[in-house]
C-alpha cells in the first residue's frame, strides 16, 4: 500500500501543504493550511468506487484496467512546526 505524506511549508509570503513536492494554495495561517492538508489526507484515505479507466501511454497505447475504490493510500500530515 502507498503511504503519501502532506507537508506544512511557508510558501509565497504563507503557509502551504506540499505533495510530493507540489504545493497546494497559499494559505494566509499555518492554522489554515494545517487544517486544509488534514482535511486533504482524510479525503485521499476514503474509498471510492470501483470502476474501469482508460488512458493512453507515451509510446501511442491505450490500456483498459480496473481502478479498485478500496486501494486507497495511508496518509499523514507532518508539521515541523
């Protein structure tokens, strides 16, 4: 299973969450972007449904699989604050 961590960052003259070194809006509070990456970890660990996708790889391909709704990653938030 994944395990996907959200960073709390100053960013941009505030305060931000980052992904795997994507940054999520600047928030103007540390309180609020802590409270935004939680909200965001929960969301990620919910299951969805299941359900076939499609998508097409760099050399042309198109590949049919089946996304599992249940295959949800563990999260956690870490602030070094």
């Amino acid at each position: 299973m994944n395990h996907v961590t959200y960073k709390i960052v100053q960013h941009d003259g505030g305060w931000a969450y980052t992904v795997n070194g994507v940054f999520s809006e600047t928030f103007a509070s540390h309180a609020a972007a802590l409270t935004a990456a939680r909200r965001a970890a929960a969301e990620q660990r919910t299951p969805g449904r299941t359900e076939m996708i499609e998508y097409e790889t760099a050399d042309g391909k198109w590949h049919t699989e089946t996304a599992s709704g249940s295959d949800r990653p563990e999260t956690d938030v870490e602030d070094k604050r």
